[in-house]
C-alpha cells in the first residue's frame, strides 16, 4: 500500500508536529523534524501493509528525527545570551549595553548592524554577503537605529 504525501501530510502533519514538539521544545525544529519525515517518505520506495502501518512509520521517523535533532553540535553547545555575554570583555559599560541592545534587536537588523558598526563592512559589502539589495540594507540599518535609538533612550529614562 502507498499513498500520495500531499493525503498524508494533510491527514498526519498535526500529530507528527506535537510528538517532535513534544521532544524537540522547539517550533522550528519540530517543522523541520515533519518535513523531514515526508521527504523520507517521499523518497523510501516501499509498500506498507496498512494505514496504521503508514501512520506508525511515520511517527516512529518523526521521534527519530527529533531526538537526532536534540543531538546535534548546535543544540548541544547553544548558550543564553545572557551567558554568552558574561564571557565578553568591554571598554566601557555603555559599550556593554550597546552591545547587549544591538543583540536584542529583530535578526534583520542586528545581522546589518553588527556587520556594518562591528565588522566594518560596507552598505554593498553587506548586500553581497545577505543577497539583499544596497537599498534594503541601507532600510535595515536606517530602521535598525530608530529601534536602537528607542530602546537605548527607554532605559536612559528609566534610569533617570
């Protein structure tokens, strides 16, 4: 027996999600964990005795899938922001906390802003390494100091 993976992620996706959600306490991993049990699927050339079968095969691939997920290098070694700062040396306080905001910021702007401030590249350099455009990375850094400037001004004034 063998049926079409479109039948079977509309009919399965939600549980394979919460069991790799259930290992991997992660959102993202566990998307990747189901999509890379149907490219499995999708790819394995075998016939299966029943619907049960189907659907215990899959999950079994699932849990597999997300305990491999919790093994690998990344997880493993990730550390909190917080930790990872104590291990930094700064000049200054204020450059202490600049640093700290800058890593608080949304991705799109912390990755333009670290390599721009931090790294000293520049605005095409920046386009070249992300494939963005000159203009967005300019956007980005224009809306990444408004954020910056916002956040840093909030805690001035709660200091105050």
């Amino acid at each position: 027996m063998r049926q079409s993976v479109q039948e079977l992620f509309e009919r399965y996706q939600n549980n394979l999600y919460a069991a790799a959600f259930n290992i991997c306490k992660n959102a993202e991993d566990a998307k990747d964990v189901v999509q890379d049990t149907f490219i499995q699927y999708y790819s394995l050339k075998k016939e299966f005795d029943s619907e049960q079968h189907i659907r215990a095969w899959l999950l079994r691939v699932a849990i597999n899938k997300a305990k491999n997920a919790n093994r690998t290098f990344w997880r493993k070694n990730k550390v909190p922001l917080e930790e990872y700062m104590e291990t930094l040396t700064f000049e200054t306080p204020e450059s202490e906390e600049l640093f700290e905001t800058v890593m608080n910021l949304p991705e799109k702007y912390r990755i333009v802003i670290h390599l721009f401030y931090y790294e000293d590249y520049t605005v095409r350099e920046i386009a070249d390494i992300l494939k963005i455009s000159e203009s967005n990375v300019k956007v980005r850094l224009s809306r990444g100091r408004v954020l910056l400037k916002e956040k840093l001004q909030e805690e001035w004034e709660d200091d105050e």
